[in-house]
C-alpha cells in the first residue's frame, strides 16, 4: 500500500544533535514514501547539524516558542479555532488538564495547538507526536480541536516523568502509540486502560551510515604513560547521564593506568562537570569536546578503546530509554560500559557484549573500566559480539516497516 496522506509531525525542538535517532525516523519515513510536514515547538540552539538533517525534505514550521513573544498570531489562531467543531471538547480538555497541572506551560500548549490548527498545512490528514509529554498535549488539543486522528511515540523523559493521569488521558485518544524499550511499554501498557495499541519498536540505527569498522582498535592496555587508553562518552551533560559519577569512577582507577576521557556532547552541567573534573585533580586527563556532528562522532568511535556511560534515575524520575550512542558505539566494535537500568540490559548482557554495573556505583564503574584497560583481548571479544548484537537486531529498517504497517493498517481500516 502506498501512502497518500500527509502527516503533521510535532516535534519539541527541531534540530537537535541529541535527537539522531528522530531525524533518522524521519528519513525513513520519507524514503518509505510519506509525505512529511515538521512542526517545532521551539527553534534550534544547536550550532551544528547533522548530515541526516540535511538529507531530510520536510518543510519545517515553527509555532510560537512562547505566547507572549507573538501574542497577535496566538489570538488569530484562537479566533480563527473557536468556530471548529471540536474546539469545545478541547477546551474542556484543556481547563480539565489545568485543574491538575496549573502552570504557563499547559496554557502554552492549548495555545500552540490553536496556532496549529488555524496554519493547519494544506492536504494534511494524520498528526503524529514525538514525544508523550509537551508535544503531545499540543498534537491531543489539536486533534480535539480539527478532529484529524493522531498518534505518538514515546520515549524516555517523556514516559517517566508525566504523571499517570496525564500519560492515561493521552493513551486514551491516541490510535496508536509505540516506545523504544520494554520498561517504557510496561508502563504505557499499564495504563492504557485495557487499549491493546501500545507497540515496542526499537529505534535501531541506520547501518548504512554506521557501516562495518574495517580497521582495528588498539591494543593499549593502560601501561604506557605515552600512548594512554582512550575512553569516550557521547552525551549531554545532564543528570541523568551520570558523568559526575564517571568522574569519581575515574579518580578511583590505580595511578598506574595510563588513560584519557573524552567528552563529547553539549549541555547545562558543564561548567560543574569541568569543575568537579578540576576539583577531583583529573581535569589534565580530559577532554570537553562540545557538540559534535555525527560524521566527527564515527570517527572518534574508531579512535576509542572503550566506551563508557553511567546513566541513573534521577530524583524525578527522568531517565534514559536505550541510549542510541550505545547503539552506534557497538556497531564499531567499540567495547561499552554502561548501568543496568531502563533499556540498556536489552542491548549490553554483562560479560557476553559489553559490561555492565549498578547506577550511583563510582566503585563498581571504576572496576569494570580498570578490567577493560587491562585487557585488550576482552575489549575485542565483548566489541565483536557487541557489533554482530547490533547488525542482527537493530537496524533501523526494521523499525521504520514498523512504523509503516502501523500508519498504513490504520488508514487501511478507516
């Protein structure tokens, strides 16, 4: 079946270098035939693109990042929306949701839903959210609104830190709804109420783009103070990644390894990483690269011993699902060391393709990572298995014929 509907998808920021795997979603789709119109809740803050980004044809629309900075295009659109037949059911919604959640932000996204609909893109007909949180209350109000049918894709943040009543209501009027990892599906399947829509599709990794390492990794092996392991980490610098705990693991490796870390990501903690690297007495040993293209970041893939990355729940509850980078770091054999929590565990079996500790265990970390530089053959053997792991079951064309039997069997029963 071959599509002939357009679909509105509403994104919280668009580019984004943290959000690969969306734009590689997008892609697909477009490459599967669908037709795509992007809406971005806020502008880019990124300096960089990736090449993906650029491959990507969707014309790009952005609504009002905030409603007092265009206040005239927010009251046209409510105008222009109150006479939709199901403005009155998103009202309701709307006045309901802010019984519970009493914040600028709720009232944000009624009024960038009403934006949506009164600059609805001509010829469009399906509405899909990336993201269960704020995107998707812009993509429900809408719906309600224009009666265009939507549905969404759930991921980490967004599934962990909504509440329930929230993730129910949205779970209720979505036709379907997939996430990227088992402990996210148990949740949203939890509280669908009965509804069977709720779809694991792992986000996999587009091969083509992360094609086979023809060369080798080192055999360092953390004895030469001149040629020292090389330990990279692809993250924003948040608190869910867990780098202040990278940070204490690599103050506790013996003084006789010779190593070094590499950073690379932006992000708000940053300026406290660096210190706390300067406090801990190791900030002559690592390297901040910043926000770095995907090109860059294959590259230095291929250049690593190993890769390491201590993701934690944090107080909220935010956490990651399964970390793309873990993905792409694997598909170059480069060995990952990474915590046992969310989805990691269904791509890293501890000791078979990678290692695997505790959260919040700087002493734990510290071992695993001393265990990789010491052992180049082990770095080797779990790298292997940790590629074969990726190119056998998760490669990004999977999910994208996914995604298309959802849309098409959907449009197919209507």
């Amino acid at each position: 079946m071959t599509s002939n509907k357009k679909i509105v998808v509403v994104l919280k920021g668009y580019p984004r270098l943290s959000e690969t795997f969306i734009a590689q979603e997008l892609l697909g789709l477009e490459r599967a035939g669908f037709d795509l119109t992007l809406i971005s809740m806020r502008h880019p803050t990124d300096a960089k693109r990736h090449p993906v980004h650029d491959e990507i044809k969707a014309p790009v629309h952005y609504l009002p990042e905030y409603l007092y900075q265009e206040p005239l295009r927010v009251l046209r659109g409510l105008f222009r929306c109150r006479r939709l037949p199901g403005f009155g059911a998103a009202l309701r919604a709307f006045l309901k949701d802010l019984r519970r959640d009493p914040t600028p932000n709720r009232v944000r996204r009624f009024g960038q839903a009403a934006v949506l609909c009164a600059e609805w893109p001509e010829g469009a007909d399906w509405l899909h959210a990336h993201f269960i949180h704020t995107p998707a209350s812009v993509a429900r109000y809408a719906s309600l609104m224009n009666g265009i049918p939507w549905t969404c894709s759930a991921h980490a943040k967004d599934i962990w830190t909504s509440p329930d009543w929230e993730l129910a209501g949205k779970l209720s009027d979505t036709r379907w709804t997939v996430t990227c990892n088992q402990t996210g599906f148990d949740r949203l399947r939890g509280l669908a109420n009965g509804k069977n829509h709720v779809h694991l599709s792992y986000h996999g990794l587009d091969l083509d783009r992360f094609g086979p390492f023809s060369g080798s990794h080192s055999a360092r092996d953390g004895s030469d103070a001149n040629d020292p392991v090389k330990i990279i980490s692809v993250g924003r610098a948040v608190d869910k990644k867990g780098y202040d705990i990278l940070l204490k693991a690599l103050t506790l490796l013996p003084a006789d390894l010779s190593w070094r870390f590499v950073h690379i990501g932006g992000g708000a903690n940053l300026p406290q990483l660096k210190a706390l690297a300067d406090r801990l007495g190791i900030a002559g040993r690592v390297t901040w690269q910043g926000a770095t293209d995907q090109t860059d970041v294959l590259e230095l893939y291929r250049q690593a011993d190993l890769f390491a990355l201590a993701c934690r729940i944090t107080p909220d509850g935010d956490r990651d699902g399964l970390p793309n980078v873990l993905v792409e770091a694997s598909s170059q054999r480069l060995v990952c060391v990474s915590t046992n929590i969310s989805g990691i565990p269904e791509l890293l079996q501890d000791g078979e393709n990678g290692l695997v500790v505790p959260p919040e265990d700087p002493q734990a970390l510290a071992v695993a990572i001393e265990r990789l530089i010491r052992d180049p053959a082990l770095r080797q053997r779990l790298g292997e298995a940790a590629e074969r792991r990726v190119r056998s079951e998760f490669d990004h064309h999977v999910s994208i014929r996914q995604l298309k039997d959802l849309f098409e069997n959907e449009w197919r029963a209507a």
